[in-house]
C-alpha cells in the first residue's frame, strides 16, 4: 500500500486588509522538494493564480511559484503571503526578515508598521515599438508602450481608461511575453494598474506585486519621487506601497490569512 505525506497548506489574501479582496495565493511549506509534477497537480487544484513552495531545509530558504498550468520565475504576492506564514508559523516572535533564494536571485522581505515590504530587483522597462495586437487586443488606442523582462507595460491617460478596459485575452494570449501591465497616473494614489497573464493561464491577476518592478520605476523617473502608492484596480482590488531605491524595488503590502489546511498526496 501506497504510504500517503500530509503537507500544510495555507491560504492568504495579500495586498489588503480586508479578506475576500487583494490577491489570494496558495503557500506549501516543505522539507523537500516534492516532484515537479506533484507541485503543478496542486497548483491546478487550488486553482489560484500562484501556489508558493517552501524548502525550509535550505538556507535562506528556497521559493518556487506555479499557476495552474506552469512554473514562473518571480511572483510577488505569493512571496508576501509566503512570509506571513513563516513569520507566523515558522520563525522566532522576534523575527523581522526572512530570504529566499529563487530563479530571480536573493529576495528578502521584512516586516515593519504591521506591513511585509518585498525587496525585489528593479526592472527598468525600455520604449518598443507599437504593437497592433496590444490595441486591438485591449479595444483602444495607448499612449506609450514599453516591455520589462517578462511583460509589456502600457501607459495609459488616466484612470478611468484603466477601469474600463474590456481586453480580448484570446488575442492577447498570443503576446511573445508572460503577460501585459496596464497602468496610468492617477488622483487619490500615484498610479494605478491592471494585469493580463492569459498566456499562463490567468485572464486578469488581482494584484500583482512582481508586476511593480516594472511600474515603479517608469512612475518614479516619471513623477520624480522614489516613494509611490498604487491600486491594482481589480474586481477584487489591492493597495500597495512602494519605494525605488537604487536597483532595488520595496512593494508593500497588509495580508488577511483565510486558510489553514492539510494535503494529503
């Protein structure tokens, strides 16, 4: 008979104060590497946009992200939910820091004024030429566009455009990139946003912290200031806090815990 493993799993809505809101993510902590093929099945179970896996025999602990059809290299709010259980669950009372090692290097997050700040590498996008499927696939016309790493990021005029888009994500899954960033200046907060993975398998992301290595520092250099707020104005909605320093992007962010539970595999 086959012998059956219990893992913990929890549930956190991250990037808010308030459950049912902000960016709910999956975090398995682990004393080993289960299979990959393991990892993607519960990804597609839980059939949220990121489930974060921990080796917590690794040190600095070692952090891994699937959706629900694929492995990424950076996920941010499933790394702020990740921290919250460690800082709860798994670490001394006192501690205020914890790394992890990931595919995007050393990244290290902290706790200060009730908050988890991510200390994630900044990715400073460049102009590209416009693309005819980006405008039809969004249904209007941008003003900028510009492509980081991993994404396309296009500047709207403000921020009713922003709230409402009604993208084509059939068409947009055809991008040569992971996703696409929609964002403009907006009046109560600096920036506001919203985000398009169709290409792994998530239409929309409800707030997307791994997005604002992007945007940070297009609005920083833009509105000349290194500290900035933002929405991703999602159906379900996030605020977040952000910093430019150096080659360095802090994003901030309050987290609400909805899950304690147990796999069994």
């Amino acid at each position: 008979m086959r012998t059956l493993a219990s893992i913990p799993i929890y549930q956190v809505d991250a990037f808010t104060d308030k459950l049912f809101s902000g960016n709910p993510a999956a975090v398995c902590p682990l004393n080993d590497w289960l299979p990959d093929s393991v990892m993607q099945a519960i990804a597609a179970e839980n059939n949220l946009s990121e489930t974060a896996f921990i080796n917590r025999r690794t040190s600095p602990f070692t952090i891994r992200w699937f959706t629900p059809t694929t492995e990424v290299d950076l996920c941010g709010h499933a790394t702020l939910a990740a921290a919250r259980i460690l800082f709860d669950e798994y670490l001394p009372k006192e501690s205020r820091e914890v790394s992890f090692n990931s595919r995007r290097g050393l990244l290290k997050t902290y706790l200060k004024d009730e908050l988890i700040y991510l200390d994630f590498p900044a990715d400073n996008p460049v102009s590209v030429e416009e693309l005819p499927i980006i405008n039809e696939g969004l249904q209007i016309q941008s003003v900028e566009l510009l492509r980081g790493k991993d994404d396309y990021l296009v500047i709207f005029e403000n921020e009713q455009a922003i709230r409402s888009l009604r993208p084509d994500f059939k068409m947009l899954s055809n991008l040569d990139s992971r996703g696409l960033i929609v964002t403009a200046p907006a009046r109560q907060v600096d920036f506001v946003s919203r985000c398009f993975f169709p290409q792994m398998g998530i239409d929309e992301d409800p707030v997307t912290g791994s997005a604002h290595t992007v945007m940070v520092p297009y609005w920083s250099q833009r509105l000349r200031k290194s500290q900035l707020r933002a929405i991703q104005c999602s159906s379900r909605g996030g605020s977040l806090t952000c910093q430019l320093k150096k080659d360095r992007v802090l994003i901030g962010g309050a987290t609400v815990r909805y899950l304690t539970g147990e796999i069994t595999v």
